[in-house]
C-alpha cells in the first residue's frame, strides 16, 4: 500500500488570508488581539502614506515578551499550531496573568489582508532580535508548493530594540487597495471600542495607541463619558446556574428618578430558547445603557445622536477585549430590531442601546472563536448565552416600561357621542326655518347617489333641509362605527383562533412525530407477518396524512352571523380548555383542579374556551420553570354567587413590574411570546359581557396554599343561573 500525505501548494496562505479575515479593521484588531497575547502593554498602530497603495505602510509595534529564532520557526511559521489552546486548557497564564485570546495559530495571516510584504522585528529580552521577511505575492504561484517558498528569518544584534527592551514590530508594505477615510474610521471605531469602557485600566494593563498623519481626527480612540448620561442603566451578573442579580437606575430628565435592585432567575424568561434546563454557557456581566433618542431628552443629557450612533449596540467583551462583530452597525445578533418591528413602541432597537457583555474565559472555555473570526461558534453554550441575554433585556424593558414618558394622546371621544349628536339635531330641527338658507358641500345632499352627474362644489338649501342631512349623516357614521367594531371582533376572535391552533397544531405534530416513532419499532418486530405489516403500512400512511393536512379548527366555531350568544356551562369551557392544554400539562407534571359552583354566561363558547384556554396555556409555561421538585399546581376555583371564576398557578407569578403592563398588546417576559395573549383575552371577554383582570387580595384566600403564583379573575355581568 503506498503511503500518501498532504502537500499544500504555496497559493493556500493567499486562500487563508483572504477568506480567513475580511477586511483591514478586523485583520488590524487581530494584530492588536497577539500584541495582547505576547503580555504587550502598549501597542501603537501607524497609518502612513495612505493616498497610494503602493507605498502605504501600516506599523503594530508592542513592548510584549517577544519571540525567539526557534518561536519564529516552530511557531509563527506553523500554522494552526496549537500551543495557545493548550496553555487556555492547563489554565496557563502569562506573567500579566492573561490566558490567550488567540487559540486557531492563523491570525498571522491578518497581515495578508493589510498588505502585500511584511517585514517582522521581534526580540526577547537579553536575547538578539529576530527579522523575517516575506512576501505574499510569492505565495500566488500555483504551481509551487507551500514548502518551496523560501522566508527570509535571521538574527541580529538589538536596533530596534535596544537595551533590556523586548517587544515585536510588525511593518506591512503595499496595500492591496486605497485607504479611503471611510476605511480610516472603521479602524477608528473598531480599536475605540476593543477594550471594554468598564474594563480597570489598571488592571487589564493594556493601552492601544492610533497615529494617522493625513487624518488626525481619527487618532483619539479614548472612549467617552456617554455612559454616564444615560437614561436609563441597568446591571446584571448572572450565575452559571442563570440565577442573577441586578441594579436598575432611571435617570431620564423628564422622569422622576427611581432605581431598584434585587435577584431573579433568569431561565424562567429563557425557557424555550436555553438549549438545556442547565445553561452551558458559565457566569457572566451585563451593562445595558438605554437613550430616548427624543431630540429634546438627547440634549437635556448633553448627547448627540451622532455620538449615540458611533457606539450603539451590545457588544461582547472576553477578558475585557471585544470579540467582532456582535454589537457592529446591522449586527442584530440578540434580535432586538427583528423583534421591535413588530412592536416599536414597546421594544428597545440596538440604536438607542449601548449593551456591554462579559465573560471571563477562564470560566467560559465552551465559548470558541469561528475560524474566521466572525464571531463565535453557535454551540449550545453560545446560545444560552444569547438566550440569557435575551431573557435579561426583557425583564429589563419591565423597568423601562414603567418609567419611560408618556406621550400626549388626544382623549377619545366617548362613546355614544353619535347618538347624544343626533339627538342634539333632532331638537335643532323642531325649530329650523324653511326661510333661511344654509350652503352646504354637495357631495353631502346625498350620500346614496351614484349618479354621474352628480353635483360637485357647493349647494344652497333651507336650514330645515340641512338639519335632515344632518341627521343622515350622523345615521351613516353610526353604521360606519358598528361596522368597524364589529370587524374588530372578527378579527380579535380570529387572532385567538390563529394563536390557538399555532399552538395545538404544534402539540399535534410532537404528538405524531412520536407515534411515527413508535409505529416504526413496532414494524421492525412485525417482519414476516404480512397481515400485520400491511396493517401497520396503513397505520403509517393516515398518520403522515394527518400530520400534513391537520389543521385544527374545534372548538373554535367560524364567526359568523349564525354564532350568536347562547348559554354556555363556565365548568364545560374550563374542562375543555385543561383538555386542550393536556400535552403541555402531562410533560410538565401538573397537577390540575377545579372546584367550585358551576354557573353559566351569555356568550360565544369559542369566545370563553379561547380565553380561559390561553390563560391555562399561561400558567403551563410559567409553572414548568419551577425547578422539577416544586409543587406544580394549577386550579380553576368557580363562584356562581358572584358570577366569578379564578385560574391561578403555582408559579413564579407575575413580576411586579410587570403588573401595570400585562394586558399591554405586545409586551410579554417569555421567550419568543408575541404579547397578544392576553390582550386578546381582554378584548374578547367584553364581548361575553365580562371582565378580565388580576385576582384581588380576598379571592385569592379561596385559592389553595400552593397556588401564589399568578391568578385571574373572569367577572361576569351577564348569566343563567344553573
């Protein structure tokens, strides 16, 4: 058998190079990222000769522990060695106590995006220095093989570094294209914000320094004081078990100031989006600064929306160094603009967000680069990281909900104003003249006219005939009104309708999946039985029937003229309800109760099975965060006497400051909730001639011990005694 073994051709470290990091800002921050891994304390970037490429020469130059001959040899010229991977895994650290950042071995060819010819300075101290010389156009040459490049490495005695100095000076030669400024402020924006603004200076011990000639106002890349005029800051550290506790501070000068602090599990707000009941992710830090981007509020705090846009977004930070490109312009990576599009009003977008995440890697090692430095790998630990953060804006945006301004909105007229003008003009009429004379819009002589030589401009007709028009008038608008809320009813019982069956059809489908599942066991033991496994061939097949074509339509009744009120049995609508939520209820080890005198209400029973059905649907969710030995519970407590009914859980209940806001359309603390839910609920219930709103104090003393989680109350006016 003849051995064989990989040979690359010299064109590879051109293919790396450029597919490996995608512009000079990101191969820049990479250089700077090795100066930070050589123990560098300060690091200068020179920007020169930037109008022609074909002299622009770009300098990193640190003070770092430097390399030897053989470091050079056996591992700069060794790509993909993976000596920095194995100190982060032995928890070895350098003499400035900092693990590695870098762990692939290629960010050398960071260089290659940035230039054509590299000339390299290294020295360790007390040892002489170390040049290497290559150039990449060498590497083009597809028909020579990797090993045939010859690189130019030697020795000699300190020039750069002279004296005990050690330290690296890397000088690339040559862009492969114009510097324009739009370039120049990339690398502006991107070094401004590599290290974290909260990171102790001191302690981190990591000062990077820009020099541009041709463009001098990019040269300061000291962060600003913008932080501190926030208007609203909030603090988060979160535990490895997703457990956290938080500071929340509101500073917004149109506001009364309020802060509040505490501890709350996170993972009950990230339950469907955590890859495991366990985050994978480890410990980390938040800092979330929020702006009213209002031009009024912006300059009462002393910030411009320019200064705003140049640092908005949350970015990630390990080890105080940014990891790219979470947090860049478009980078939407906790989907906060995806998710405020479908609610602008009460969701925060990365443009009025400043957000700092941080993970100390050390504790974090599931948290890995991809390998061309575009963020992380997205393992199971990376998203719970996402979801916990996720999770800890939303709860945020409880605070923010509460204390943000509220704009002025016109009051509404009242209703019933149509009748009341009516009424007003009918008595106008008993004393009207035929005598006087009123102009009046043509096209309002006759609203029913769809003649084509219809009057246009203005007529002249008696007071008496105005009134009349008047009077026609307020009758179409009174019919334009009922119209439009009885549409309004359509739609919202369609919304619950469409909400409902999303969430059964789901149900259907695991519920299938598994029996599919079991169906093919089952056919595996039938073999050689042909009756049997035809039997089961046709099982089979009506099961992937049903499972394509389900469509759930019961008990939700079409909304049409024919469904009118009718008596409907307040136990019948609740044991449906238990029934449609029976999947969810069993997974989760509910324990369930009704009890109580039952009653009936006037109304659509689609309409009363959708509410109490998204209300048990509620209380599943929040109860299956409670960890696996709490006691579950869900009850349904009726009074006929008070024509009340209660359906209260076991759960963590509803966070106070979310109370004034639960019913608000589109605001919800669940993973991935649309926030109708409840909404819905609200407006759907006035037409069965009820209420929807929280348990009050004394109902709750007929709840049973175990439920002091969230409880509602359905309140009737209308109903048959039973």
């Amino acid at each position: 058998m003849n051995e064989n073994t990989f040979r690359p051709r010299a064109r590879l470290v051109s293919i790396l190079g450029e597919h490996l990091i995608s512009d000079q800002a990101v191969g820049l921050v990479e250089l700077v990222k090795n100066c930070y891994d050589a123990d560098a304390t300060e690091v200068i970037i020179e920007l020169l000769n930037l109008a022609s490429p074909e002299i622009t020469t770009v300098v990193v130059a640190d003070n770092g522990c430097g390399m030897s001959l053989a470091d050079v040899s056996d591992k700069w010229l060794s790509p993909a060695v993976d000596h920095k991977e194995k100190s982060k895994q032995r928890q070895s650290r350098t003499r400035l106590g900092r693990l590695p950042i870098g762990e692939k071995g290629v960010g050398r060819f960071a260089a290659h995006q940035i230039g054509r010819r590299v000339e390299m300075v290294t020295r360790q101290k007390r040892k002489p220095e170390v040049v290497l010389k290559l150039d990449w156009d060498d590497f083009e040459d597809g028909s020579r093989f990797l090993d045939e490049v010859p690189i130019d490495v030697r020795e000699q005695d300190a020039e750069a570094f002279s004296g005990n100095r050690s330290g690296t000076r890397l000088i690339i030669y040559g862009a492969r294209s114009a510097w324009e400024k739009r370039l120049v402020l990339k690398v502006h924006r991107a070094l401004r914000r590599l290290q974290s603004p909260l990171q102790d200076e001191e302690k981190l011990k990591f000062k990077v320094r820009l020099k541009c000639p041709e463009y001098p106002e990019c040269e300061n890349i000291d962060v600003t004081d913008v932080l501190e005029r926030a208007h609203y800051e909030f603090k988060v550290l979160v535990s490895e078990s997703g457990e956290c506790d938080f500071e929340y501070d509101c500073k917004h000068p149109g506001v009364r100031r309020r802060s509040k602090s505490g501890s709350i599990d996170l993972t009950q707000f990230a339950e469907d989006e955590l890859q495991r009941s366990n985050p994978q992710c480890g410990s980390f830090w938040m800092n979330i600064y929020v702006w009213d981007r209002t031009k009024d509020h912006l300059q009462a705090s002393g910030v411009s929306r320019q200064e705003l846009d140049g640092q908005c977004g949350v970015s990630l930070f390990r080890d105080g160094l940014r990891v790219f490109p979470y947090g860049e312009p478009g980078d939407d990576w906790l989907f906060l603009d995806k998710e405020r599009i479908q609610a602008p009003a009460e969701r925060i977008g990365n443009n009025q967000v400043i957000g700092l995440i941080h993970f100390d890697q050390s504790t974090n090692l599931l948290l890995r680069d991809k390998t061309n430095r575009e963020g992380l790998i997205e393992n199971p630990a990376f998203l719970d990281l996402r979801a916990l953060a996720r999770a800890a804006i939303r709860f945020f945006t409880t605070h923010w909900t509460n204390d943000r301004p509220r704009p002025e909105r016109p009051q509404r007229n009242r209703e019933g104003s149509v009748q009341h003008a009516k009424q007003i003009a009918s008595s106008v009429k008993e004393s009207a003249r035929d005598d006087v004379e009123v102009t009046i819009p043509a096209e309002a002589q006759d609203t029913t006219s769809e003649s084509a030589d219809a009057p246009t401009g203005e007529i002249v007709v008696t007071q008496r005939r105005a009134i009349d028009l008047l009077i026609k008038q307020l009758d179409g608008v009174e019919h334009d009104i009922k119209s439009r809320d009885d549409r309004l009813d359509i739609l919202l019982h369609l919304a619950a309708t469409g909400l409902a069956a999303e969430r059964v059809v789901h149900e259907f489908g695991r519920q299938a999946a598994a029996a599919a599942a079991a169906l093919q066991e089952l056919q595996a033991s039938l073999r050689g039985r042909n009756k049997e496994c035809e039997a089961a061939k046709i099982v089979a097949s009506c099961l992937q029937t049903l499972r394509n074509e389900f469509r759930v339509l019961a008990p939700y009744e079409s909304v049409q003229r024919s469904q009118r009120s009718k008596a409907v049995s307040v136990r019948d609508a609740i044991e449906l309800a238990f029934q449609l939520n029976r999947g969810l209820l069993q997974q989760a080890d509910i324990e369930t109760t009704l009890k109580g005198d039952e009653f009936e209400v006037n109304c659509r029973s689609a309409s009363l099975v959708q509410i109490v059905d998204n209300l048990i649907h509620n209380a599943c969710y929040w109860t299956s965060t409670l960890p696996k030995r709490a006691a579950r519970h869900i009850v349904a407590v009726m009074n006929a006497k008070s024509t009340t009914f209660l359906i209260a859980d076991s759960g963590p209940g509803v966070h106070e400051e979310a109370v004034n806001h639960m019913f608000d359309p589109f605001f919800t603390l669940k993973a991935g909730g649309k926030g109708l839910g409840l909404y819905i609920s609200r407006e759907l219930i006035t037409t069965c001639g009820g209420v929807l709103r929280a348990a009050s104090d004394d109902e709750r003393k007929s709840l049973p011990k175990s439920c002091k989680g969230a409880a509602f109350a359905l309140e009737f006016t209308q109903k048959n005694g039973k």
